[in-house]
C-alpha cells in the first residue's frame, strides 16, 4: 500500500492498492488539486476536522 496524505487537514488524496493482478490502483475519491478541495469543501477527505486545536485549556478527568 501507498497513502499520500495532504499537510492541509491530513487529507487523504490517494491510497494506492494492488488488485488481485498485482498492479497498484488508487482507491480515493478526491480532487486533483489542493485548489479543488478549498473551492468546493475544505473539509473533503480530512481526517483532522476543524475544532482541532481551537479549545484552549481544556482538561478531562479520567476515572
């Protein structure tokens, strides 16, 4: 297998994965661009959403 992941939200753009030929076919929907992605949703295929790091302070308490 082969991820190719985005630095902009860890997108994932292309997962790469061999079919029972052997040959390594891309598996993702997606864009082609980064451009693509904030034109149409931003948020497409990311694995990081966008509340991330945007509550300061915050705690839990485990048991």
């Amino acid at each position: 297998m082969k991820a190719v992941i985005t630095n902009f939200g860890a997108i994932l753009i292309s997962l790469f994965v061999k079919d029972k030929k052997g040959n390594f076919q891309d598996v993702v929907l997606g864009y082609d661009s980064l451009e693509e992605y904030l034109d149409n949703h931003p948020m497409f295929g990311a694995t990081v959403g966008r509340n991330v790091n945007r509550i300061s302070n915050a705690k839990f308490e485990l048991e």
